[in-house]
C-alpha cells in the first residue's frame, strides 16, 4: 500500500497517526474548542507520584544529589546588601543515566510504551531528551529513533546539537538530522506511520509526570537538610515541561516555594529563519521556545499539552547569553562542577534572585545538564565568532542576540530582566480566542481560561471584554 | 576517508526532503527559498561511490536510499580553543572568595 507523503497529506492525517503512536483518547478530556479537563487527562492518563518513582528508581534515574553551592552563595552575599543573599542548592541533574533530567521524562514515557507493546518509541527533539529516550530505550529493549533540527542550508550544525546527534547514535538510535524548519514534525508523522513506534512525546502526560519526581525529591532533601522549603525554586524555561512537571511536585510535596521560570533572552531571532539559525548561541532554554510555548501550548506534536506553564509560574524572568556563560565558568571555578550551559540558565537567574532574600532562605536551581565536547562555551562562543557574532566583556545590556554576546566583567553585574506575565496571560487568552475562531466563550470556558493563566475570572473577562468576545 | 563503501559498511546518507516550494507555509521567506534535507547513517545495502544513490539499513531496520555522502562518519565537533574572555573569570572570582576571607 502506498501512503500520499505530500506535505499536506500527511499533515491531514496528523489526527489519526498521532492517536496511533499514543495510545491514548484525549477526546474524553476535551470539554470544548476551548476548555478541557486538564486534571483529569493528568491523574488519568498519566502516572501517580509512587509509581513514576518506582518506574525511575527501575530505570536508574532520580534520586539525584543536592549540592549547596557555598562559594557562589558567598559570591551572592558579597554582592548583596548586608543581611541578603539567599543559600543556592543545586540539583544535580547531570547525575541521571543520560545526563540530564530528561531522562525523568523518558523513563515514564518508555515504559509505558514497553507496556503498550509498541515496537519502538520515537521523539522529535534537538535537546537532551533524544539523548534521554535512546538511552531508556536500550534499558527497555525497544527500538529508537530520533529527529533533529541540526543544520542550516549550508550543512552547518551548532557544536551543542552536533554533540546532541553523537550522544543519540553512540546509545545506538536511528538519527534523522534535518535542515532547519517546523516540518521535523512532518518527518516524524511520517515515521511514525511508517514504524509503529510510540511517539515520546515531550509534551505528553507521561512526560510530564516523569518531571513531578523533581520538584518532590527537592523539597524532601531541602526540608530533611535545612529543615525548611526553598522560598524560590528556579527552573530553566523552554517548551514549559519543566517548569510544570517541578511545580506540580513542588505542590504535591506541600511546599509553597515560588516557581521562577528562567530563560535566555533571544528577542529577535526566529526560530525556524534559515538565517538566524546560526546566530543563536543557545539552542534551548531561550525565549523563542519559552514565550511561544507558555502563551500557546496546544502548539505541540500533541491534541492537549500536558505541559502548561503558565498555570504555575509566579515568575518569569530572562538573562543573557553572556551571563549563563559566565555562570557556567564560575560553577566549574568555584564549585568543582563542570556542567551546562545551557542547563545554567536558572542558575544564572538564581545569583540575581538570591540577592532579593535573607540570608537565612534558600533558593533551589533543579538542573544541571552533563558537559561534553560542542556542550561547551568555549564551542559555543568560538562558532559564534565564526558566525559574525561579536564577543566581548561588558555589561549585560550590552548582549544583542545574534549581534553582540557581553560576558559580564564583574559578578556584581548578574541582574535579570522581569518578564511581565500579565501579558502572557493577556497573550494566551487571545490565542486561545483567535485560535479557535471564537466570538463567544461560555462560563466553563471563562473559569477553564482562569484555571489556565493562573489568573481571576476578572482579569480573564477583561481581556475578553477587550477582543469583543461575547461571554 | 575512503570515497567508496562496501556493503555492509557504516555511511552516511543524504536526501530532500521538501522542495523549496514544497514547504509548510509557516516558514520565514528565507527558509522557504531552500530545500528540507535530510542526513541519516546506517550500514550500506550495496557497494557505493560517494554522490552516487545507495541504499541503506539504518539502525531502527528502515531501508533508506540517498545519495552518499560520507563512509565510516565520524565526528570533529570539540571543545574549542581556549577564548579569552573566559579564561580569566576563574582567577577573578578566587581573588573575590579571598578578599572575604
């Protein structure tokens, strides 16, 4: 039987393949264009805390060391008024199978397609996840293949994702490296169709329950050692997997720490232009995938994302590329642990963030990732020499994406930028209107809508009442 | 690197995906001037010359056919050369945790 493989053909049968690969009916949940039972899908598609950390503890992951950092906490304090600078632990994520904690997600994701009895499991990823679902998927026995967005036109790949591919083929994994471009999801469909496999996605309610162990595990080690919860856990912000699987265990650990998403600031560049490709000297935890994501998640490989970050962020702040390579140098100077970059982000955050706090509070970053060769800012920043980009010591503000990358000269300089996230929530309220075509929202819509900007139904009816939509 | 393979031996393939005017019509206009392409490693079906179409057995058991492009792939990404607006940071902050002391 020959399948139609035009763009548009396969892309129309997105519906049924993707219900194929998942095994999973999200129909049941969804309420409406607009509302559907998000707690629901979780506590019933997904897995419950006990038995995510009984699938990891089998799979090897977890369980990862919390390590204060003492000399970047006196760094802090040095730079802080008197009294100011909170104590920074750091979970060592680095430490899991793969080296980082994707391999949280992975291991619910594989075993639950080792469960179903799917052949394989497939995952459409440029970042440490691919690295993650191979490496689960030899410990289950399963087929793998993953799909990256590697190159440019010119055949030419940043060292980190050019590491990234390394790491997949060297757990023995199918690697598909593609040019730049939304169609990686085109390719994946494709190959889904064509192998049967489980599609890992990182947006499923399986992945995300595999982040839930985090937030738990460091709420536990904080409490048993310092004996009180972190005042603020910070959490590198991309595709919003992260900061909702953390939040969720956070919460079902009792804690009310703030959760503080943090991403590199890379305003300007587009994420699927041929010509910025390049130019980007981050290639997660940025802007382009954390703005888009938290202010229009059902833009996935999934019907409903289980990852919806602005349900839980308090905040969301940004640094810049220069700071994360700074702080990446200070963590291996300092602290003896050669980790990141691109992990780095909240700890960058976190140095800025620590100096609003007494001395007496702490504040959690929840990852690190490991370090290899092109995963490194020597790497980073020698390609982005190459690419035109200028590299400099200075001031933070003086970082241009794509144009100037300023490490900072001083530790002092740390700061972040305060993200407004009222106007994400204004921001996904409209997509969540326009998207669907809406002109009229219902009060389950209204409340849905509420429920998922973390926001009153006052606020939503504004931004409604601003659209001209009827509710 | 040999420019000819057996079969049997580990290569790395190439193929378009997408035409230039066959792409979604979600990407930027620079990205719609240029092809979706494709590389992908496997075991060779067949002896092959590098630029001539071969066939391959990929690691997830597909049968994939491509242009070659390279025999026994490897990799050359590193850790760079040493750049200099790092390489003094360490030394700062150690005399920074002194002066404290």
């Amino acid at each position: 039987m020959s399948r139609d493989l035009s763009y548009d053909a396969v892309m129309a049968r997105r519906g049924e393949i993707m219900k194929k690969a998942l095994g999973l009916e999200y129909d049941e949940f969804i309420l409406s264009d607009i509302a559907f039972d998000y707690e629901g899908m979780m506590e019933r598609a997904g897995y419950s805390l006990e038995e995510v950390r009984q699938i990891q503890q089998q799979a090897g992951v977890g369980n990862t060391p919390l390590l204060e950092l003492k000399n970047i906490t006196q760094l802090v304090r040095q730079t802080s008024k008197k009294g100011y600078g909170a104590r920074i632990l750091l979970k060592d994520e680095a430490a899991n199978p793969s080296g980082s904690f994707k391999d949280r997600r992975a291991a619910v994701s594989v075993y639950h397609a080792k469960k179903l009895g799917y052949p394989g499991v497939l995952a459409a990823t440029s970042g440490n996840y691919g690295a993650a679902v191979a490496s689960q998927a030899n410990m289950a026995n399963l087929g793998c293949i993953i799909v990256q967005e590697v190159f440019d036109s010119h055949h030419i790949g940043q060292p980190e994702i050019i590491e990234k591919s390394r790491k997949c083929e060297a757990y023995g994994a199918e690697v598909i490296q593609l040019t730049v471009g939304p169609e990686l999801f085109y390719v994946s469909l494709i190959l889904l169709e064509e192998t049967g496999y489980f599609n890992a996605s990182l947006y499923s309610p399986f992945a995300i329950s595999g982040v839930e162990t985090l937030g738990y595990e460091l709420v536990e080690q904080t409490r048993s050692r310092y004996g009180k919860d972190p005042a603020y856990v910070v959490v590198t912000h991309a595709g919003g997997g992260n900061v909702t699987g953390t939040a969720r265990g956070v919460r079902k650990a009792g804690a009310k720490s703030k959760i503080i998403g943090a991403s590199v600031d890379l305003t300007g560049l587009h994420m699927a232009s041929d010509n910025d490709f390049n130019k980007k000297s981050f290639t997660t935890g940025h802007t382009g995938f954390g703005v888009p994501f938290a202010t229009w998640p059902d833009r996935t490989d999934v019907p409903k994302n289980a990852a919806r970050p602005l349900r839980y962020l308090d905040r969301y702040v940004l640094v810049t590329q220069g700071e994360v390579f700074y702080v990446t140098e200070a963590l291996a100077q300092v602290e003896g642990l050669e980790r990141g970059p691109a992990g780095n982000t909240s700890l960058a955050a976190a140095i800025a963030l620590a100096r609003e706090l007494p001395e007496d509070e702490i504040v959690v970053v929840q990852e690190t990732e490991y370090t290899g060769a092109g995963k490194h800012p020597q790497a980073q920043l020698d390609f982005a020499r190459k690419n035109g980009v200028e590299v400099i010591r200075g001031e933070p503000k003086q970082n241009v994406p794509g144009k100037v990358i300023a490490i900072p000269e001083h530790f002092s300089q740390l700061s972040f930028t305060e993200m407004d996230i009222d106007r994400m929530r204004t921001s996904y309220i409209r997509n969540a209107v326009t998207r669907n075509n809406v002109t009229k929202v219902t009060q389950d819509e209204l409340e849905f809508l509420a429920e998922d900007t973390n926001s009153t139904l006052e606020f939503v009816s504004s931004v409604l009442g601003s659209l001209g939509v009827q509710f | 690197m040999s420019n000819t393979c057996k079969q049997g031996e580990w290569v790395e393939i190439h193929y378009v995906v997408l035409l230039a005017g066959e792409r979604s019509p979600d990407v930027p206009e620079d990205t719609k001037k240029v092809p979706l392409e494709c590389w992908v490693k496997g075991w060779a079906l067949s002896s092959g010359t590098v630029g001539e179409p071969v066939e391959i057995r990929t690691p997830a058991n597909r049968v994939v056919k491509g242009t070659l492009i390279r025999v026994n792939p490897g990799y050359t990404h590193s850790f760079g050369p040493s750049v200099p607006e790092l390489s003094s940071i360490g030394q700062e902050l150690r005399a920074m945790l002194k002066e404290d002391d």
